[in-house]
C-alpha cells in the first residue's frame, strides 16, 4: 500500500497488508525524482502483478506504470484513467466501499454487505493506551458515547455538540474522539460536561478506533471517526450537513443511521463541504437541534 504519511498509521497490523509505504506526496517528497525513486521501491515483483489504482490520479498511474505493473485497474472517471489497462465504471449510486471493491471482483461479482466494511487493527500498545485514558478517568467499566465533533470541512461541523454531550451524560460517560486541533471542540463539551473523558489528540488513528470500538455508540459528523467505527463496528449515528450519505461515504456498521436537514433545497451543496456556507446562513446544521440527534442517539443506545 502506498498511502499518505498521515493515514499510513490506519495500516498497521494489518495481516493483509505486506508493506505500507508512506509517501509526502505534497511535501518533502514532491516532484517527479521522487516519483521515480518510490516507483524502483515498489517495483512489480512478477509479470502478473496487479496495481489498484484507488485514488486516481495521474500521478497514481504513473507511479503504477514506471513500476512497470502489467495490470493497472482504475475507475473509469478517475483522472489517471488513460493510463490504466482496465477501468471499472464509478457507479455514483454505490456506497465507495462497493467501488473500491469492485476494482478487485469486477462490476458483476455478488457482494454481501459484510464485505464492505472496513477493517483495522488496533495493536496491543493502542489497548493500553485506551485502558490507561479510561481509568485516569475512573471509566473502565462504565459505558461509554463516543462524540466527534471536528470535520476539516468548517461546514461539517454541527455546532450542537456540547448540548447533546448534556443530555446524553445522563445515559453513558462521554467520550470525546478527535485531533489535537479538535481540542477547542472538546473543551466547548468539557465546559458543559466536566466529566468527560477528552481523548482529542491523545491517541493516535488506531488508538482512537480502540476506543470508539468499546462505545456503545459513534456520533459524528461525515468525517474520518465515522469510518473508524465501521470498521470496529460500533453503531453509529452520523450528521450530514453540506454533504448526504448518497454520496457513498456513510457508515457502514450494523445499526447505523443518518441525519441531516431533509427538506433543505440547497443541500447538498458541495462534494466535500465548502470551508463556509455559500449562502452564509449554515442552516443544513444550525437548524438541526440537539434534542432531535439526542432522541436518535438515545433510541440507538436502547436498542
Ligand atoms: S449552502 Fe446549504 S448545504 Fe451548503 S453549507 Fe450552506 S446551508 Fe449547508
């Protein structure tokens, strides 16, 4: 796997996974020499070999090419596509698991639902980690609502994150999931629930998804957390703003759900969620109040 440095971590202990190959494509590693040097690093090991071209740029497929991979598989949309050797339709109507893996099985293969959740393996050192943050907190054997709160996207963000901590506080101890550039969202939730236990940069990805693995529920905004909890399976309740799960990044762990402003006609207004609201009122998310999500939340957690 060739990935960026900052999702390479997800990667580790994965036993499908020989090698994970970290690769700052936008920094100290950008540029065309570079390019060459990580394509003599993963050069083809057979005539065979396959490379999975998942992101799609055309830097992607040339590094498969210079690789000298004889088989090079993309979506058909994707901008590196001229230089595949076969291209799979992007089907914009399938969850982006299902793409993913029809890259490998072909556009036909039958595929059950529980192939497309994601996997990861949170190493014995993340365990202890989460072990650790919870008893400073006297949590080990409480039950615990995992909350988070960031999105990179300004308009991902739901700002009713703190309200909800309140009401949920009465049903499970509080956990809050994020970076440390998420810490000024925690610190909005501490101050209405001091007890809390604030995890924002203090685990890393894996660690992270070790905790959230333990919760009796995720919710998020469309962001990274919510996919760690597909992975661990751990239900989850995501806020869509800006973007809808149509888009085929929704959660994928049984039992989970999906909430935005239905009924907003500007929504969805952006692939990813602009940094601010187009029309400057961010009603997709300042009109969803916290006792609706609270009420979802509250029936996912007795169900
Ligand atoms: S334009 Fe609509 S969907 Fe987009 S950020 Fe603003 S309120 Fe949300």
């Amino acid at each position: 796997m060739v990935t960026t440095p900052a999702a390479a971590p997800l990667l580790a202990n994965h036993p499908a996974v020989q090698r994970v190959i970290a690769y700052d494509k936008q920094g100290s590693e950008r540029g065309p020499g570079p390019l060459w040097r990580l394509a003599a690093t993963v050069r083809a090991a057979d005539r065979d070999a396959v490379a999975y071209c998942a992101q799609g740029s055309v830097r992607s497929g040339a590094l498969a090419l210079l690789a000298r991979y004889r088989h090079r598989i993309g979506f058909d949309t994707s901008a590196g596509r001229l230089l595949y050797t076969r291209r799979v339709a992007y089907h914009a109507s399938q969850h982006h698991a299902e793409r993913l893996l029809r890259l490998a099985v072909g556009e036909t293969a039958s595929i059950d639902a529980s192939d497309l959740r994601p996997s990861l393996f949170p190493s014995q050192a993340d365990r202890t980690a989460v072990d650790e943050l919870l008893a400073l907190h006297g949590a080990s054997r409480e039950p615990i609502i995992a909350l988070a709160p960031g999105s990179i996207w300004g308009t991902k963000r739901w700002p009713g994150f703190a309200e909800l901590a309140d009401t949920l506080s009465g049903r499970a101890r509080i956990a809050i999931i994020g970076g440390s550039s998420d810490r000024h969202l925690a610190d909005a939730i501490l101050a209405r629930v001091p007890g809390a236990i604030d995890a924002t940069g203090r685990l890393g990805l894996l660690g992270s998804a070790e905790l959230i693995g333990r919760a009796l529920l995720l919710v998020t905004n469309d962001s990274l957390p919510q996919h760690l909890a597909s992975a661990m399976g751990t239900r989850t309740l995501t806020i869509f703003g800006p973007t809808v799960p149509g888009f085929g990044f929704g959660p994928l762990a049984p039992g989970s759900l999906a909430l935005g402003h239905e009924g907003l006609p500007c929504r969805p207004c952006h692939p990813h969620g602009p940094p601010t609201c187009p029309l400057g009122h961010h009603a997709c998310m300042r009109d969803l109040p916290a006792t609706v999500v609270a009420a979802r939340a509250l029936e996912a957690t007795a169900a």
